[in-house]
C-alpha cells in the first residue's frame, strides 16, 4: 500500500504561488477529491503527486509498503487520466491494449477481450483513435487507467466529454479500485466525479 507525505509543500511560477503551506497525507486504501476552480492549482497538485512536477518549496515523501520511493522511480506504482494526455491517434484501441500492456500491467483477468467489453462501445474493433468522438477517447484513456494494476491512481476531471451514460459508465468503472488503492481526482466541484470520495481538499484554503 502506497502513502504520500506532503509537507509545507508549495509551488510557484516566476513571482506567484499557486500554492503553499500543504500539509497532508495520502494513504491507500483511500479516495481523494482535490477540489478547486479551472486554474486554482489542482491540476499542479496532481501532477506533482505524479512526481512530474517538482515542488519550490516543502517535501514530498512516497512510500511504498514502508519503504520510501526515489521520485524518479514513482513512475512504476500510478496510472493517470487527464484531458491534456493524448492517445496515439494512429492505433486502435486493441494496439493501444497491448501497448500499455508492455509498460504497466492490467488487473487480473482484464484480457483484451474483457478490456474491450468493459468500454461498452459497439463497433470500434479496427477503428483508429483518430476516428473516435472526444466521449469515445476519454473513455479509452479512463479504462487504461483505472484497469491497470497499480497502486495510486490519479484522475484529473475524469467526467471531461462524457454525457450522462459516459459518466454512469465511469461510475461503475470505478468501482473496481475502491478499496485496493489509493485514487485521488481533480474536479471542478462536479459530484458525479467525487461521489465514492472520502476525503475532501479544497485547493483555494492553501492560497
């Protein structure tokens, strides 16, 4: 089980903060809402959590079943969804499958003809990515994530394009890690996003 240490931690860019001042812990099993407006910080926090940004000023610890994790090594223990990653638009959702196969594993039993039910998008055996509507891409990119084998999962405004079904199906998909990880997601105030969230951050009280 994953647990993530911030301490006094604080970001800026040039002269401005878009944070500072966090203490918190992380710990899995668990489910986090990070909470804030579109440009308040989350989305930072987020990826910094994912060990992709670097922090100005604090610490932040990742420890793994006791044992503390090099940040260049978190890489290995998360998956993440966010609207500003992009699937290879050439490769179908079955390349795609395999591909992210070879660099993380998928949960037991989640074979390439189980993965492809669990979307429950009729018709797309041998389409590209490219051919896709923007629902149809964020659901690919949620199911890589969420049906991955890892302990942390980070989800940033994970009901982006999806209508009213889109976002029942990402409910239900969800529901597969609650319990044997650690998940925290980014949303604008959204409830269908945060609904299974135990714990509530407000990015703005950290100004």
């Amino acid at each position: 089980m994953i647990e993530i240490h911030l301490k006094g931690l604080g970001k800026k860019y040039n002269a401005n903060w878009v944070f500072r001042g966090i203490h918190y812990i992380f710990k899995s099993p668990g489910a986090y809402a990070i909470l804030g407006n579109n440009g308040s910080g989350k989305s930072t926090l987020l990826q910094m959590l994912s060990s992709r940004l670097t922090q100005t000023e604090g610490e932040m610890l990742w420890i793994n079943k006791g044992t503390t994790v090099k940040p260049e090594e978190v890489y290995r223990y998360y998956s993440m969804a966010a609207p500003y990653q992009d699937l290879i638009e050439e490769y179908t959702v079955a390349e795609h499958y395999h591909f992210h196969a070879k660099l993380q594993p998928f949960l037991p039993g989640i074979s390439e003809d189980t993965f492809m039910r669990m979307l429950a998008l009729p018709g797309i055996n041998g389409k590209a990515i490219k051919y896709f509507s923007s629902g149809m891409k964020q659901r690919v990119k949620l199911a890589l994530a969420i049906l991955s084998d890892v302990p942390l999962l980070l989800l940033d405004e994970p009901c982006s394009n999806l209508d009213k079904q889109g976002t029942e199906w990402y409910r239900e998909l969800i529901g597969y890690r609650l319990g044997n990880c650690l998940i925290t997601v980014c949303s604008n105030h959204q409830p269908a996003e945060i609904a299974f969230c135990g714990e509530h951050i407000l990015i703005n009280d950290f100004k």
